[in-house]
DNA sequence: GCCAACGTTGGC
DNA sequence: GCCAACGTTGGC
C-alpha cells in the first residue's frame, strides 16, 4: 500500500527545478523529531508532494518517490554543515533522511491558498493547520487525490 | 519586515 | 516537571 507524503523546500535552497536536473537528492537537514518520524515511516515506492515555502505563492509543484528507506543523514556528524548536531554519534546518529527521485511535475501548481479554500482539504490537512510548520508530513489518500485533481492531473 | 505559532532549552 | 525565554518557521 503506497503511503503519500508532502516534503518542503524553500526553493531558494532546494527547488524542484533542481531535482528534476538532478535526478534524485538526499533529503538531509531535517531537525526536528516529528518530521524524522515520518520519513522512519516511509517505505521504498511511497509518492510524495514536492512543496515550495517560504515563497511569494506558496505552492505544491510536483511529486517525488521515495527511492531509498530512511538511513543516518551525515550531515548531522559533519563539522562544517550548517545541519551539525553535536550529540549525534556512530552509534545513535539521532537524525535520519530518505532518498527521493523526480517523478513528475504537476500539470500546474497548486498553491496554499487554493488548498485552503478547499472546504474538503481545509478540515483535515496537515498542511493547512493553523501554525503548522512541519517539513515532511503525511498526506491522506483522499487529500493526495483531491489535490491531483486540482492540479489537472489525471490518478496515477 | 512583521509576527503568530511552534519546538527546544534551561533555571528552578 | 513546570514554564518562561529564546530561536526558528513560514505565511502574509
């Protein structure tokens, strides 16, 4: 069973031109507890949005695959990255990431405020909780759908 | 640039 | 264990 995922990037510092460039990409520099927990649950095949923050339209552009399981992100032992955690050891690296590939662009983005207007994705979607401010969160299969459809892109 | 909401830290 | 203070996220 594919589980769906949305993943974001300021595309300042990652953009989903990148990884369409780049083929696949680690998704390294996650550093908080809640968003780690959701990649440990993310299996090999599971799809995901690729999600622009932090930017003047906000807004879900394409759709990554989960290509590798969770696994140690070396950055967290790595001196000279600006994601170095001290307490992160060989034996309790504290801090794990995937692997994601480009999979497609949505025909068209779909943006924040769309989603929020949507009475359907406005209840439940992580997303759109007030405050909400995670980085890698679970999409329900419903939400995935819905937001597809908005897209203009036929189910897969 | 502002600021609300959040997660983390550290004093007690 | 509580909670105030702080730093960060991210929409607007």
């Amino acid at each position: 069973m594919t589980a769906y995922w949305l993943f974001k990037s300021e595309p300042d510092a990652y953009s989903f031109d990148q990884l369409e460039k780049d083929g696949h990409t680690e998704w390294t520099g996650v550093r908080n507890f809640q968003a780690r927990n959701n990649m440990k649950a993310m299996k090999v095949g599971d799809l995901g949005f690729f999600y622009h923050s932090s930017t003047k339209v906000p807004a879900a552009v394409g759709i990554v695959k989960v290509v590798r399981a969770a696994h140690p992100d070396p950055t967290a032992r790595d001196r000279k990255s600006e994601y170095f955690d001290p307490r992160a050891t060989a034996d309790n690296p504290i801090w794990e990431m995937v692997d994601v590939a480009f999979e497609r662009r949505l025909p068209r983005p779909v943006t924040l405020a769309e989603m929020r207007a949507n009475p359907d994705l406005a209840a439940t979607m992580v997303l759109l909780r007030k405050g909400s401010r995670l980085s890698v969160q679970p999409v329900h299969p419903r939400e995935w759908k819905i937001v597809l459809a908005m897209a203009g892109s036929p189910a897969p």
